[in-house]
C-alpha cells in the first residue's frame, strides 16, 4: 500500500521552523527595543552632560553691564525680526545692551551678526538700522550678514571679521552658550546677559528649555571645528571702525 507524502515533501510547515522564525522575530524585537532603550537614555546623558560642560566653561567669564572688563568690539548675536524690519523685543533688549556698553566706554565698536538667508529678511540690517537710530555712529556698527547661528557668529567674528577680544550681548539664557562658544573657537570673550524681557513669560521659558539641546549641538559645534555655512573672505569693518 502506498504510504502517504512526508512532511519533507509535502511542503506543510513543520513546527521547529515556526519555533525557529519564533525566536528570530523575538530576538529581532528585543534587539529594537534594547536600541531605543539605550537611545533614550543616552539623550538625557547628552543633554545633561552638554549643559554642564557650558555652564563649567563660561564660568567667571559672565558679567553685569558695570563689572564686564572692557574689549574693543561688542558682538551682538541675532534673533528675530518682524516682516516691517523691526527687532523683536529680544532682539531690540541685546541693541539697547549694546549701545549701553558704547556709552559706558566698554566697547568702541559693535558687530552685528545675524541671519541675511534671503533678501526678505536681515537681522543685521534691521539691528544696524536700530542702532543709528537710537544714536549710535553709523561708522562704529559693522554688519556680519552670515550670522546663521551662534556658532557661525563667533566663527565669523574671528576668522572672517578678525575680532580678537569681545563682549557677547544676548538674553541671559543663552550668554552662557555664547561665550563658551566664541571662547572654544578662539576668541577672548566674555559676555553680558539681557533679562529686561523676562517679562514675556512663555518665549522666555522656551528659550531657556530650547537652551539645554542647543548645548549639545554646541558640543557638536566645538569639537567637530566645522566651518560656518559661508566662511568667504577676511573683511575690514572692524578694523576700520577701530581705527578710522
């Protein structure tokens, strides 16, 4: 009598292969899960790491406007400006910071350093346009228009703008940053810190929430030595506002 097919060759699934592709799936999952466990923890590490790195590296180089030792050029760093050409109360706060250090004698020039990404929208324009207005001599403000983030500003200050010594002007949440940056890229800086708009409860939150993964990219930043989006040329406005 002719016996019947075996499992073999009748192509059924046996039940060890299905154990088999079991623990395959099981071990595929667990290592997926296992790798996101581990990203989330490295995060906070990163995150907690990167800030106290900045806050330890721009220690006794943070100062209020009377105490801040002189330097020749204020860098002010950008931040938003409205669709008419107006700063921002963030940003006119960091002007009138500024213009305080040119009247006290503390800086003789100022750079301004912000996003020119397209024609629509000029943070150093509008900030150098602010400041003429609120008199400060045209020929003491000099504009870097490839300010794109703190890091290409402080890059750009002493590589494109040959700026050697420096006062950073920005909010006080982010000082911090901005003089461990310009500091790790070979300025001299030290800096002061505006709190005149905490009064804007929920954006100042934000930019102090925002400020603890800008360390890491700061991190990034730093120890990469990435060149800026637009390096370009040496530029002598600085040295003419200096000396003229």
């Amino acid at each position: 009598m002719p016996s019947g097919p075996s499992p073999e060759s009748s192509g059924s699934p046996q039940p060890g292969r299905f154990a088999a592709r079991r623990r395959r799936r099981r071990r595929l999952l667990f290592g997926v899960l296992g790798g996101a466990l581990v990203g989330l923890l490295l995060v906070p590490v990163a995150v907690v790491g990167s800030v106290v790195w900045v806050r330890q590296s721009a220690r006794e180089h943070v100062f209020a406007v009377a105490d801040v030792p002189a330097a020749p050029v204020a860098l002010v760093l950008g931040a938003q400006v409205y669709p008419d050409g107006t700063p921002s109360p963030f940003l006119a706060a960091r002007l009138g910071l500024a213009k305080e250090l040119l009247d006290a004698g503390k800086v003789r020039a100022i750079l301004v350093s912000g996003d020119h990404g397209s024609w629509a929208y000029d943070e150093p324009g509008a900030m150098s346009r602010w400041l003429v207005r609120h008199g400060v001599p045209a020929r003491l403000v000099v504009q870097d228009h490839a300010g794109f983030d703190t890091y290409d500003s402080c890059s750009r200050a002493r590589r494109v703008f040959g700026v050697e010594r420096t006062i950073v002007v920005t909010q006080s949440f982010h000082i911090e940053r901005a003089v461990t940056v310009c500091r790790r890229v070979g300025l001299d800086a030290v800096g002061v810190g505006d709190d005149s708009v905490r009064r804007f409860e929920r954006a100042w939150r934000w930019g102090g929430f925002r400020e603890h993964f800008a360390a890491v990219k700061a991190v990034y930043d730093v120890f990469s030595r990435r060149d800026p989006v637009f390096l370009g040329p040496p530029e002598p406005g600085i040295r003419d506002a200096l000396t003229g």
